[in-house]
C-alpha cells in the first residue's frame, strides 16, 4: 500500500501564491466590471434627465404646477 506524498512547503507556498495571483486577477475584472456598470448607470439616468426635461417642456405647466404635481403624487 503506497503512502500519501508528503506536501512540502515549497509546493505550498507555490500555490498560495498562484491563489493570491488568481484574487488579484479576479478582484481587477470585479472592479472592471463595477466601473462600467457605473458608467452605464449614470448614462441611464442623464438621459432619464433629458428625457424629464422634455416632458416638462412639452407639458407646457409651469415649474411650479410640475412641482406641485409631483409631490401631490408622491402622497398617495
């Protein structure tokens, strides 16, 4: 019967450092990632803001009226 091969400290350590490679590697696509999502995000909403803008303006009310409207809105 043969007998598990002894883990050396050698071939431990190499492979924490491949682990600690691997995290790096992933935590910069994760960032990446979370950049553009960020990106996308706020393109979302500045043209949610155009978009409100246009409405607004088309509504052909007052800024006043829209703002009185919104918040009657919102209580409901």
């Amino acid at each position: 019967m043969k007998m598990p091969r002894q883990k050396t400290m050698a071939g431990i350590e190499s492979k924490i450092k491949q682990a600690e490679d691997e995290v790096v590697k992933a935590k910069g696509k994760y960032d990446e990632t979370l950049s553009k999502l960020e990106t996308l995000i706020q393109e979302k909403e500045h043209i949610q803001g155009l978009e409100l803008i246009a409405f607004f303006k088309k509504s052909g009310k007052s800024f006043d009226a829209v703002k009185r409207d919104l918040n009657d809105s919102s209580r409901l």
